[in-house]
C-alpha cells in the first residue's frame, strides 16, 4: 500500500511539473548576413505585405534586398539548419536627421527577415526589426544600424520536440553599401522562448 501510495505521489508531482517544464526561456543572438543593395523590384518591401510596409510614403522610402542572406545563432538550445533567408529592409530617406549640406544623419529604417528550413526540415523564423541606419563618422566606414527587433513566430527543433519560439530584443549592425560579398550584419540580441 505505501509503494502504491509513493507512485501516486510522484505521478502527481511529474503532472504538476511537466507544464513548466515545457516552456523554456533562454538568451541568444540571432544574426542576419548578406549582400544588401536597392532592390530591382522598388515595390518588394510593399508587396511582402510585412513590416517593412510600415514606412511611410511621403518618407521617399528605398527599398532594399539582400542575396546571400543567411540566419544563424549562437545558441545551443536553438539549431538553425541551412536554409533560405529573405531580407528586405525599407529605408526613409526623406526622414532623415541630417539636414543639408551636413553629411552625417540617420535614416528610419524597418527590417524584414523570412528564414525557411531546407526539406524534410519544418524549422521556419519570422522577425522584424526597426532602428535606425545612421552614416559613419569616419570616412569609408560603414553604416551603423541601431535599434530593437522581435521574433514574430518561429519554430525550430528542441532535443526531441518541434517548439514554437517567440521573443524581442536590441538590434545592432552595420552596412557598407556599394561593396561586393557579404555588407550586411545584424545581430538580434533576444530573451526568447520556447513554447
């Protein structure tokens, strides 16, 4: 009777813990790469129907896509497998805080990145962002990008388990625009978690 009264107990305590068990919140840095540049298509960042949509016409908003795109973090709890990354990165020109003939300023800029698993993986990540892009103090260096970004919705495989990933954070990067390879790097610094 008291083996029997045991195994009750310790089932009932498993059932309570099991629900906290199953959300997991963990610190990572997501990173973006590519090759950004003013897309050939000037309705991309529009026609997503995504965040970057957000900026506003009467800003003179660029568009710009990268190639090459990757998503990768640095976290071990999180494994991004390759995959196929879109960027798209809507920029308001015609909002900027620098006034002529000053050079410096910073432009408005919102952030859009889609990341899909190659087959038979699932994994998938959806994240905006929106800071700001702002030209270097020295000549020659590139861009500075500042600001915050969240994952929007993502799935990724978790030990035996395909989780939902959620979770927000500070964005920093830099751009180097008219250089070949690789001129894009933002990182996503993310309290996240998994559901």
């Amino acid at each position: 009777m008291r083996k029997i009264l045991i195994l009750i107990a310790i089932a009932a305590l498993a059932f309570k813990v099991t629900p906290a068990l199953a959300q997991i919140t963990f610190t990572d840095t997501f990173t973006v790469t590519g090759n950004l540049a003013l897309s050939s298509n000037p309705a991309l960042c529009t026609a997503l129907g995504t965040y970057t949509a957000f900026c506003p016409t009467a800003d003179n908003c660029k568009c710009l896509s990268a190639t090459q795109a990757n998503l990768h973090n640095g976290n071990t709890i999180v494994t991004i497998p390759p995959g196929t990354t879109t960027v798209a990165v809507a920029k308001a020109k015609g909002d900027s805080t620098g006034t002529s003939p000053n050079p410096l300023g910073c432009f408005p800029a919102y952030a859009y990145v889609h990341y899909v698993a190659n087959s038979p993986s699932s994994d998938n990540a959806l994240i905006n962002i929106f800071g700001t892009l702002c030209k270097p103090l020295v000549a020659g260096a590139p861009l500075n990008f500042s600001g915050g970004g969240a994952i929007e919705s993502a799935s990724f495989v978790v030990g035996p388990f395909q989780v939902s990933v959620v979770g927000w954070g500070t964005v920093t990067g830099t751009y180097a625009p008219g250089t070949t390879g690789q001129n894009l790097t933002l990182n996503l610094n993310a309290q996240a978690t998994a559901l």
